[in-house]
C-alpha cells in the first residue's frame, strides 16, 4: 500500500504552487524512507515549475536540495538507520551500467538517462517522480547521503545536495587549487557557494556581479575582491588575469565579456541554464589564448559525499534565510529579482502532514 503525502505543486506553468496530497511508494528492500526537515530552493525549481525549458510534467512537486531524517529502512539497506540525518540531491536513480554510471558519474547516464529528484520517470508509481517540497520522500539507498555536520546547521546544509555540489564539482574536475585566480559570476544560490568552496581550495576567489549591494558580502564570503560587472572600466582592469571562471548566471549574457578575463589556457565553465540560449561567443577570443568553454552539470553520488564532508571539515555551509511553505511563491519572485541571500530553505515542519501532524 502507497503511503499518503503532502507537499507543495504547481499545477501548470503560470499558476503558484499549492497544497497537493499525493502518495509515495512503500519502502522496498532497497530503500530508505526519508521524513524531510528542510528543502532548499534552487532556481532550477524555478525554471521548472514555470517550464521555462519546456517539458515540464504537471503537478509538479519540485525540490532537490533535501535533508531528514530516516523514518524506515527496507530489509537489505546496510549503511542508512532510522534516525539517521540524511541528504537526497538532483538524482534518485540512474541506469547504474553504462560508462558513466560506472566511473560514478550518473549525472551523465547515457543509459536510461539518470532520474531526477522531481519530473522524471516513475516506475514505482507510474508518472513522474515529485521531489522534496514534500513531507517524506522513498529512496534507492545508492542515492542517498550521510550528513555529518551538527544538528543546529541541517536547514543550511541543504542547499549544499545542489548548489554545492555544482560548484564543488566543475572546480575539482579542472583542479582548482592554491597559486590560482578563480572567478565566480553571478553572488546566488550557485555563486556564494563556488566562492566558498574555491576559497577552501586555495584559490584567490574574484567575484563578478550585477549587483553592487552584495560586494561586501562577496568579501565575507571569502573572495579577495568584487566586481560590478557593469563597470567597463573594472572590467577591463582584471582582463587575462584569470585561469578559471565559473559562470551560474541564470539569465542570457554576453559571454565574451567574461571568456576575456581567462588568461592563455583558462577555462569559463557555464553551470547556469539560462531559458533562453546566450549569443554565440566570438571565436577570436577563444582562439587567440587557447581559451576554453565548457558546461558543468551537477556532479555524482561519490563526489556528491565528497563535497559533503569537504564542507563538513572545513566548516562550510550556505547562507539562508528559511521560508515557511507558504512563502515559496513570493521566494520564488525574489530569486527571478536576485534578491535573495543567498539561499531560501523551506521548513517543512511548518508543512501540515498527510493526517494533519507536522513531520518533526
Ligand atoms: P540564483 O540564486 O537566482 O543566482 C543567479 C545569480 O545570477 C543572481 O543572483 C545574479 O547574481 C545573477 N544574475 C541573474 N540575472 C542576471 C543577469 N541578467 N545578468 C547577469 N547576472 C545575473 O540561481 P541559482 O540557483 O544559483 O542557479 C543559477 C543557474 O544555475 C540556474 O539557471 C539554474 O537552473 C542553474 N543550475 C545548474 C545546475 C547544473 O548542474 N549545471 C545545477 C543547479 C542549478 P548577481 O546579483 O550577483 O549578479
Ligand atoms: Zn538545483
Ligand atoms: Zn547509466
């Protein structure tokens, strides 16, 4: 028998989410059922639930940045307990046999494709899956993290299960480390977190933004200096100085304006996923400094709890403000309006249970 849940959907593209009873699969042998305390709110939900890049599967329960608790576990689950804190991030599952499964890297499953947390296929179920913005959720035990940081710091460690691994992973693919000047574009959910995580790493962190209220904070976080990316004369000072630049804006950009930063052999890696495609970059800049253009997406399991405990270490965690559940769609205003700092993280203990209780 399904067991009943509750969570938050869009019903279509241009309506705010709701309140939207549902039921998730019993545990199987396999998996762990999850009473989710806190969601974090990445703008892919938002692209999403608007279906800003087509495709999207209505209801639609977003939510991928999950911590709870584990409420159950089925009978051949060996590394997860009841009472566990635990993560779940952009994946529940993937075909687990093609070469990138394999290299652990089911982000890139070219199997069946990886199935995310929300708005992928269901086989359990029938449908599409829904995500964290919900009371519990069931999951494949290979997809599921351990949390190790304090119980006081679980609602910001959220975010970590995507913004941190975004940017966690592209800088350790392109060896980001000490002796290096990194650029982070865009101070979002995405962008606070790449400056953390690569000033933990060594770099010298050098932050681009469209907003000149968030440059002190830009230097709280732990870059060594900001820039207001409309400044043409700021610009231009920090040209060819750069070895890496990770780029998070969500929105259309002129590329070549940051493709100039790189040094001879830098790369820009894009991780933002724009609605709308960015205008082709010139070629000249590229070629004439052996510059690369690359994408990023999310990153596996292994270095997913990698990053985990890299954070756990070093003391990192992301900067929230935690919104009650009824506050996602106004959260939802504020993200499209860069006013959020720098991560919104749902409280699902203001969430009314499936039977009227709260979940904690
Ligand atoms: P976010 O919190 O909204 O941050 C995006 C930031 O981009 C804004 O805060 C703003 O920073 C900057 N920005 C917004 N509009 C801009 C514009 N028109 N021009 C220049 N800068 C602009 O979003 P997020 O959650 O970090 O996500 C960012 C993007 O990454 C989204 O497209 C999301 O779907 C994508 N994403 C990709 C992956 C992946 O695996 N590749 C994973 C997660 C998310 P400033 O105020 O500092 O300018
Ligand atoms: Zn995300
Ligand atoms: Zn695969």
């Amino acid at each position: 028998m399904p067991t009943p849940a509750s969570g938050y959907a869009a019903p279509s593209a241009d309506a705010p989410l709701e309140p939207f009873s549902f039921s998730r699969r019993d545990p199987g042998p396999r998996d762990v059922a999850i009473d989710i305390l806190f969601c974090g709110v990445c703008h892919s939900d938002v692209h999403t639930a608007r279906s800003e890049w087509s495709g999207t599967l209505y209801p639609c329960v977003p939510g991928h940045e999950i911590v709870g608790r584990v409420r159950a576990v089925g009978g051949e689950v060996t590394r997860f307990a009841p009472g566990d804190a635990v993560g779940v991030g952009c994946m529940v599952d993937s075909c687990r046999e093609c070469a990138s499964c394999r290299d652990g890297e089911e982000q890139y499953c070219t199997g069946s494709g990886f199935v995310g947390t929300y708005n992928g296929p269901d086989p359990a179920m029938g449908g599409h899956t829904f995500g964290g913005y919900a009371d519990h959720v069931v999951v494949d035990q290979d997809f599921v993290l351990r949390v190790g940081h304090d119980e006081a710091e679980l609602a910001a460690v959220a975010p970590l299960l995507c913004a941190g691994i975004t940017t966690y992973s592209p800088l350790r693919h392109w060896k980001v480390g000490p002796g290096q000047r990194v650029g982070v574009v865009g101070l979002g959910g995405l962008g606070h977190m790449g400056v953390k995580i690569a000033a933990a790493m060594g770099a010298e962190v050098v932050v681009f933004t469209t907003s000149p209220g968030k440059k002190q904070d830009a230097l709280r976080l732990g870059a060594a200096d900001a820039v207001v990316s409309k400044d043409a004369d700021a610009m231009a000072a920090q040209e060819g100085s750069f070895d890496f630049v990770l780029n998070t804006v969500a929105a259309p950009l002129d590329l070549d304006l940051y493709l100039r930063l790189l040094k001879r052999d830098g790369t820009m890696v894009l991780v933002g996923v724009p609605a709308e495609p960015h205008q082709s970059p010139d070629v000249g800049n590229l070629v004439f400094r052996r510059r690369a253009l690359a994408g990023s997406l999310i990153g596996g399991v292994r270095e997913t709890q990698e990053m985990l405990d890299f954070c756990r270490e070093r003391g990192i965690t992301s900067d929230i403000e935690l919104i009650p559940m009824d506050g996602i769609n106004e959260a939802y205003d504020r993200m499209v309006r860069s006013d959020v700092k720098y991560r919104f993280v749902i409280d699902m203990g203001t969430l009314p249970g499936a039977d009227g209780a709260t979940v904690r």
